[in-house]
C-alpha cells in the first residue's frame, strides 16, 4: 500500500512539473540594450566632438577601444561623414582643415591625410564604389549641390547630375555601379527631399520614394536588394528599408527622438544609426527587423554619421 501511495506521488509531481514548464511567459517589450558583445566583426567608424572640435572616430562593433583618427580637434578644424573603402585600407571623408569642405582620404589607422578635391566650393558626403577605384561626393562648385564622381586618388572630377533642386548624399551600391541618393529635384519648392537611384554615369535617375515626408541618407544592403534610410513620414525621423526598386516600405525603428544617418553591415545583419532617444546624439545599431536595438556610445560628445568599415 505504501509503494502505491509513492508511485501516485511521483506521478502527482511530474504532472505539476509539467503545467509549470508548459505555462506561459510574458516577453517584456524590445527595449534598447547596453552592448555587451560584437555585434559585427567589422569596425564602426562616425564623427564626433568628444575632442574638442569634429574628429573622425573608430570603434569596435560593440563600442570597445574608441580611437580618434583625424586628431584635429585641439587645432579647431571638423572632420566629418567618414566612409570606408571596400576593402577596409581607406577611409574618406570631409574636412575644414584648408578652408572650405573638401573630401580627403586617408589610411585605415588615420596616416597619410591626403586633400583629394581642393577646391573654394564645398566638397562633402564622399562614397567609395564598388570596386574601390572611385568617389561620389556632393559638391557647390557650379552655384548648387551637385553629385561628382572622381578618381580615388582624386582625379577626373567629373559632374553627375544638373538640377536646380538638390542631389545630395551619394551612396555607391555595393555590387555594381548604381548610385543612391535624396533629391527634391521633383518639387524643388520643398524642403522635403526623397530617394533616388541613378547609373554611375548620371543616367537612368529613377525616384524610388514619393511621400509628402522628408526622405534622406539611403544606404545599400551589402547584396545590393533593398535600401535603408530615413524619413518622418510617421512624425518624426525613423530608419526604414525597402526594396532596391522603392517597394515594400517598412519601419525599423519606432521612438519619438530622431533616428537617422542608417548604414547596411558588411555582413547584412545589423544597421547603425544615430539617435537621440536618450539625449544627446549617440551610436546604436538595430537588427534590420527592428529588433535588439543596443547604444553603443555614451559619452553625450555628439556622435554621428556611422558608417561601418570592414575589417579582415
């Protein structure tokens, strides 16, 4: 009598295991994580004030080892909108140190700034192509921003686009020779400004966004299919992807402090931004279904403008 009195006991037991293990469990909402491993084995590098004036910054993917690259921020001068080359040796970006914006080009370490426009107009927003044997940049020489592209050593400075709206922000694909950018060229009256695609000769500009909104800074995913870039469509600036053909508009980030500046990882699994969602301007990146949003700087220095940089 006893051993059947233990046997329905242990029976009784697993029975209350089970409910237990099978109940359900509530999944707290997606908030913004601190880092706490790469998210990426690729670098980050982004613009920021925390020397004094505008540097350009590298950091590992989680926000280890910060290191400033330009170093002029005690001489006053502002270098910003860093890209880096498809193979990770070079980085351009633009800078104040001669006087007005031009698009330098330097080593992966910072050595070697070379001046690669030189010119009295503004020179600024550089993006290597694919191949790594040219620059698109944004340029005022001929009395409006205009789209150029020159040799990455800086010669054959040639202009891509004629408008007089404003082309803006290029942006090389990745696998072939288009290039992305924002324009208003369809409603020059507007500030509002919305996403192109052109040929890397200036034809075929094809308008893959047409919303009231102001749509900006497009960036390729790394197999070339769809674009992220923001917009305030919803309100307020978020990042959002699509198609490489403009369709399939969707939301990444939802957060009522600015998200923008969105850059694709090399390896197509995480988007860096930056946002102001817990004050000052800093780095985050994001899963490009909106998930696992983590910060990666903290330091309130106004960080901005990411671009990743890959690392070998």
């Amino acid at each position: 009598m006893k051993r059947r009195i233990a046997f329905g006991n242990f029976w009784s037991l697993a029975l209350l295991m089970f409910v237990a293990c099978s109940a359900p469990v509530e999944t707290p909402p997606e908030e913004t994580t601190e880092p706490s491993r790469d998210v990426s084995p690729h670098a980050i590098i982004f613009q920021s004030e925390r020397g004094g004036a505008v540097d350009v910054w590298r950091m590992g993917s989680d926000g280890s080892d910060p290191v400033n690259l330009t170093g002029n921020g005690a001489k006053g001068y502002n270098d910003r909108h860093p890209t880096g080359s498809p193979d990770g040796s070079k980085i351009a970006f633009r800078s104040d140190r001669d006087g007005s914006p031009d698009v330098f080009v330097m080593n992966a370490d910072g050595s070697e700034q070379v001046n690669l426009t030189a010119h009295d107009s503004s020179n600024i927003d550089p993006s290597f192509s694919a191949d790594g044997a040219r620059i698109a940049f944004d340029s005022e020489r001929d009395g409006n921003l205009e789209i150029y592209v020159m040799g990455a050593d800086g010669s054959n400075q040639t202009r891509l686009t004629e408008n007089e709206a404003v082309d803006s922000h290029p942006f090389f694909s990745p696998v072939d020779d288009r290039i992305a950018f924002y324009s208003n060229r369809d409603n020059p009256e507007s500030e509002n400004m919305d996403i192109y695609v052109m040929d890397g000769d200036g034809g075929n500009i094809t308008r893959l966004t047409d919303d009231p909104a102001d749509d900006r800074y497009p960036s390729w995913s790394p197999d070339g299919r769809r674009l992220t870039f923001s917009s305030d469509r919803d309100g307020n600036p978020e990042i959002y992807v699509m198609d490489a053909d403009g369709g399939n508009v969707t939301s990444v980030t939802e957060d009522e402090a600015p998200d923008l500046a969105p850059a694709w990882s090399p390896d197509g699994d995480w988007i860096v931004f930056r946002s102001e969602r817990d004050g000052a301007p800093e780095i985050y990146v994001v899963r490009p279904d909106g998930s696992q949003p983590t910060r990666l700087t903290s330091d309130g220095a106004g960080n901005s403008n990411p671009r990743w940089l890959v690392v070998h």
